[in-house]
C-alpha cells in the first residue's frame, strides 16, 4: 500500500528554513547550513553528485534510505524556486539542473498553469492547480505502488498534515538556531496529533526521530 512520507531538517528553534529566500539563498538567509550533516555523507553526495567520497555511518544510513521505494514525489511553489505570481517565460526549471535528484515524476503545487516540464534523469515536473487531494491521487497513480514523498517546504507539509494524510515522516534537528524563517509545526492547532515517535537515533551532528500514524494504518 502506497504511503505518504516526508523527510525536514529543523534547527533547535524549530526552522525548516531561513527568512528571505531568494535566488542567491535557495533555503533563505542561513538555511543551507541546516543540512551539512547530509552534504557531508556518501550517499546524499553520490545522489547530488557532489564530488568527494563522503562520510558513511548513521547519517548516511538516514540520507540513503530517503530515495527508497519512491515513486514519486510532490512539492510547494515555493521549492520549486523563486518565481512568484504568472511563470512569465517559462525559463524556470528549478534548482536543480538539467538533471534533478528527484528521478520520479514530481508534482508541483501552484495556483498558476504551466505545462510539464520533462527533465533528464527520469524528472518530470506537473503543476498541479486544483489542491493538494488531487496532487496527491496523481501522485499514487504515478508512484505505481511505491511510496509518494513530500519534497517541501513547510507550508505543503502543513497542509497534508491538517489534511491527516501523512504515514509517515522524519525529523533531523541539528544543533542550530536560525531565528527567523519557515517554520514546520505552525498552524497545526497545537503540532501534528495520532502520530508516535517509533525511534529516535543521534550522531554528534544530528538528531533523527521517525513517527509513524497511530489513528489509521501504520506505515511500515
């Protein structure tokens, strides 16, 4: 059965990313930083192709098994890029190159059409404008049994877990404060309820905590 899971780092204060995101600071002002635990392991390097062997070990178990039994993945405006309001010239493709890390079809939330963007690597970006339900039943029929991942931000992770439509997620908190930004657990009437934390691990870099759904079907 095709699961809904999603994988954020959070600084201490609770920031998924920083204030005033912007072409030159794709996750805001200090945002990158919260992921030097991951650009530093094998396995998120070998996948972003960054040049350099990486560290093996706890993290990088955490950063291999991200990519695992997804099939496709589904994502905010936001994430996407910059770009805000029409798309103008369509000139926009995302962050990631001609080859993005995605490697599965990847759903794009928007309020503006656009037609499918067919990257190399087995990329293929569709905007969706009718809201997250209809995102994410495309999304199951195109992950062919496979789980769906939420790719980001904040605000679509909110939105599916008001909707109480996640399995599944992890939270890596490193030890940092950004002060300002996007936070992950806001407009949730209190934080993310029928959800139990089933473990929790820690390096000197990172802290990773899965939970899995108590009020339905368990994810696996």
């Amino acid at each position: 059965m095709t699961k809904l899971r999603f994988n954020m780092t959070m600084s201490l204060d609770g920031y998924v990313a920083g204030p005033r995101q912007s072409l030159e600071n794709p996750l805001g002002e200090g945002g990158l930083g919260l992921h030097d635990w991951a650009f530093a392991t094998r396995s998120f390097r070998a996948t972003h192709g960054i040049e350099g062997d990486g560290t093996t070990g706890l993290d990088d178990d955490h950063a291999a098994a991200w990519n695992v039994n997804i099939g496709a993945t589904i994502m905010g405006r936001n994430m996407f890029g910059p770009i805000r309001g029409p798309w103008g010239d369509d000139a926009w493709t995302g962050w990631w190159g001609d080859d993005p890390p995605y490697h599965t079809p990847v759903f794009v939330l928007t309020n503006h059409p656009r037609e499918p963007i067919e990257m190399n690597g087995g990329t293929t970006f569709y905007f969706v404008t009718d809201g997250i339900e209809s995102a994410l039943e495309r999304a199951i029929e195109a992950a062919g049994g496979q789980d769906v991942s939420i790719g980001g931000g904040a605000d679509t992770a909110q939105q599916y877990l008001r909707a109480r439509l996640v399995d599944k997620f992890e939270i890596h908190v490193v030890p940092a404060f950004l002060g300002g930004g996007s936070r992950l657990f806001e407009h949730l009437d209190g934080g993310p309820t029928g959800y139990e934390c089933v473990r929790l691990e820690s390096s000197t870099a990172v802290a990773h905590s899965t939970y899995v759904r108590t009020d339905g079907d368990e994810a696996s």
